[in-house]
C-alpha cells in the first residue's frame, strides 16, 4: 500500500503536467487553414479583383464534385442553404457586397458548426 500511493501520486503529475503547460501562440505570420481556403476562393470568385464580391460572381462559380455531393447531403438533412441565403448570411455589413474579411469570418463559422462551405 506505502507503494502504491507515491506511484499514483506520480502518475497523476505526470498526466496533470500537459494542462499546465504554458500555450505557445502561434509564430508571426501563421496563417489558419480557413485564410488559405478564403484566399483560394475569393480570388477565384472576384472576378473584378476590386476586393468586393457581388452575389452574381458568387453565383457564377464552379462547383465541383465534392460540392455537388455536400449539396445533396444537405438538402437530404433539411441544412441546405441557396446562394442567396449564403451570401446574405456573408454578409454582414449588408452593402450588398462581400469582402474578403468577410468571408473568411464566415467560413471560420462555418468550420466551427461542421457545415459545409461550398
């Protein structure tokens, strides 16, 4: 029993210490997976390149295989959204146009939910 009770007490600060380990942040010019998918996608879909997306070049986008099949997935679970309804939701100032902070802050939402961007 004297045993037993030293070793339980190291492996409980063994197993504890992880939680107590001081955060790194991430180094000067990380970028998220979500900035390189916002890049990918409003530069393919800004047609202009003048930093405003409008819900016709939204529109005006190729899906591919993969999209298709996340569609469908959605409109089976009742989570589909129209480009409309996306793009309202993006956004967010209402001017009618979407910038490129915009999207990214909602593809990170959408990450965050599970959803699928497309």
């Amino acid at each position: 029993m004297k045993k037993i009770i030293p070793l339980m007490f190291c492996l409980t600060v063994f197993c504890a210490s992880p939680v107590f380990a001081k955060f790194n942040p991430p180094p000067e010019g990380y970028r998220t997976i979500s900035d390189k998918m916002t890049d990918g996608y409003f530069n393919k879909l800004n047609e202009t390149q003048d930093g405003k997306m409008t819900l016709d070049e939204y529109k005006a986008r190729d899906l591919t295989r993969e999209d298709r099949r996340n569609m469908r997935k959605d409109q089976k679970s009742g989570n589909y959204k129209t480009d409309a309804q996306v793009f309202e939701e993006m956004d967010e100032d209402k001017d009618g146009f979407v910038t490129k902070e915009e999207m990214n802050a909602y593809i990170r939402k959408v990450r965050k939910d599970g959803r699928n961007f497309y």
